[in-house]
C-alpha cells in the first residue's frame, strides 16, 4: 500500500500522531518555535496533508509549494492562518477542531473575567513581594461579578457557552452577533443589542468573534471611549480584533477599569511592550483551550480530519465545503479533491 506524506509543524498530543502514522509517513517539526517559513515551504513540496497550527501562516505560496497538497488540517477551530479562497481555488480541504474547545475555552475565558475583575493576579504578585502587612478596608477593590452586565460579543459555541456560565452567577445579559439567535435569548434571557449599546451598557465585554477583514480592530479607540470607566474586556478570541495600542491608553488612562486578554497582536505581545507595565491588565498566552483532555482530543480530530481527507473521504470538519465542487485541473494531476474524486 502506497502510504501518504503528512508534515505536522510541531509537536501535538502523540494520541494525533498515532493515528496519522497508520496511513501515512509523518514528519514532525520538533523545534520549540514554529518553523521558519523557509522549512513550511521545503517540507511541504512532498507531502499529501499538513497539519498546521495558528502560528504558521499558510497562503497561496505555501499551497503553490505543495504540489501534492490535498488537505490542510488546522490543529484550532480558528483558521485565520489560512487563506480559505487560495485553498478553495486549489482544490485544497482545509478542516479545524471545532466542538470539541468550547467549553474548555468558555471555563478559561470566565476564569480570566474573574481574575480581571478581583484582581487576582495583582494580589498574588503582592503577597509574594512581601507587601502583605494587614487586612486592608480599602485594598485591593475590585469589581462585583454576580448581577453585573455581560456584553458578549459573538454568541457562537462559545460565546454561548460564556453566557450559560455567567447566568450561574446571576448576570444580566447582552449579546451582538451577525445573528441572532431568538432560541439561546429565550433560554438564557439574553437581549440583543448592536455593538455600541452593547458597549456601553456593559460591565464586562467578552470577544467571541472569529478573526476576519470584518472583525480586524473591532475594538479601537472610539470602542473603547463608549466603555464604562469601570468596565472590563476580555479577549480570548483573536489579539487583532482589539487596537492593542487603543486598549495600552485606555487602560493607561483610565478609559476603561481593566483587561483580561488571552491573545494579543502582536502576538507573542514584545516583553517590553508598554501595556506589560500596566498593573489593571490580566494576561496570558494564548492557553484557553489548554487542559490536557482538550489538546489531546484537538490532536484526535485533526488527525482524523486529516485521514479522511487523504482517504478521499469528506473530512468530518471541513471548512471549505465549495471546495468539493473544484474539479481536478490537468495541472493538478494527482490530487484527490473535487466532487468527482469524492465520490469516488
Ligand atoms: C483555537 O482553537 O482557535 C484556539 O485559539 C486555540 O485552541
């Protein structure tokens, strides 16, 4: 049996590569970094499936690189990293790992809300420099949780999940979506509102948003301007929805109470960026879907989205689902994509 090539650009749960290595050769970038450009564009030349993560950038030029290329398995549910039309018009599957995050990133998203709002990370850093003397009336206030406003902005998977959490502790609820969703408003009791009101009204705002042209900078300066000076924002979506310099002066100067962000732009955010200085931001990288079940089970399913697609089977979370119309081109002798293929 001729076994396919897949080229993984780093190390994943070894659950994902066992089920690779049973159809396929599976090269693994092992480097603690992404891989440089250079190597996607080497490694890539030979393979059948790449299973990539959001730090590599796959555009035209890496599709072009691979001439084999049937399937790009993003190791996310977010695939901003990829351009979806280059790989449409390729005749390229690209798949992600949605369902299976959500509430592992729903928990995480709440927990930097919490942490934001009672200053948690502040007063660990204080107790550990020794400043703790005394039970202090007036140290450390912070803002309430339970009966203030949460605005979600996005109520996919796991805005809706974000919501379900913050009914438990008796929110008032404010959603924006391209959507609207009347069932999850019934059942939640979430009131629809377009994006201003939304920020203006709230006392939390949460980003659920995917990454788009659409999305990019949602959140600037005249945003932020429309916030509470004691509301809190939490990103656990995509750093480039929020004007990291529009929130570093917001929170600077007391604009907005503070910031909860999980994902930055740039991303890694420079250690000596100025808003790293700012006490009134709670921070960290990139790790809501981080729980071991969930990266395991996002290797799992990358894996079998991967499998499938070689296969010439319809990868269970295919993103590109146009993608089966492309016809096979005679310049793109061997790949197995397009409807005919399919069904084959
Ligand atoms: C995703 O899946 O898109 C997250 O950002 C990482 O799990």
């Amino acid at each position: 049996m001729s076994m396919f090539k897949v080229y993984v650009t780093r190390m994943i749960p070894e659950a994902g590569l066992e089920i690779l290595r049973k159809v396929a050769q599976v090269k693994v970038w092992e480097g603690e970094l992404p891989p440089p450009r250079e190597v996607i564009l080497k490694e890539v030349a030979d393979v059948d499936g790449l299973v990539s993560l959001l730090t590599d950038k796959i555009d035209a030029a890496v599709m072009d690189a691979g001439k084999k290329l049937k399937v790009i398995s993003n190791y996310a549910v977010g695939f901003d990293n990829i351009s979806i039309p280059d790989a449409t018009e390729r005749g390229i599957l690209v798949t992600n790992t949605p369902g299976v995050l959500t509430d592992t990133t729903a928990d995480f998203a709440f927990a930097l809300l919490m942490a934001a709002a009672r200053r948690i990370v502040e007063a660990d850093k204080h107790v550990r420099e020794g400043k703790w003397k005394t039970w202090v009336p007036t140290g450390f206030l912070g803002q309430d949780i339970h009966h203030a406003t949460l605005g979600l902005i996005g109520l996919g998977r796991i805005g809706y999940e974000m919501a379900r959490r913050a009914s438990g502790f008796s929110m008032k609820l404010l959603y924006y979506d391209v959507r609207r969703n009347e069932k999850a408003e019934k059942e939640l009791g979430l009131e629809y509102v377009e994006i201003p009101e939304l920020l203006r009204r709230s006392d939390f705002v949460s980003i659920h948003v995917p990454l788009t042209q659409d999305t990019y900078h949602l959140i600037g300066r005249e945003e932020l301007k429309l916030m509470k000076k004691t509301a809190i924002l939490i990103n656990s979506a995509r750093g480039p929805i929020v004007d990291t310099d529009a929130l570093y002066e917001a929170l600077r100067d007391g604009v907005i109470a503070g910031a909860g962000l999980d994902v930055t732009e740039p991303e890694p955010i420079p250690a000596d960026h100025p808003i790293l200085k700012l006490d009134n931001l709670t921070i960290a990288p990139h790790i809501a879907s981080a729980s071991v079940a969930t990266r395991t089970t996002m290797a799992t399913m990358a894996a079998e989205n991967c499998v499938a697609a070689l296969k010439g089977e319809v990868p269970p979370n295919l993103v590109n689902p146009e993608v089966l119309k492309v016809r096979e081109t005679s310049t793109r002798q061997g790949r197995l994509v397009g409807r005919a293929a399919l069904e084959k």
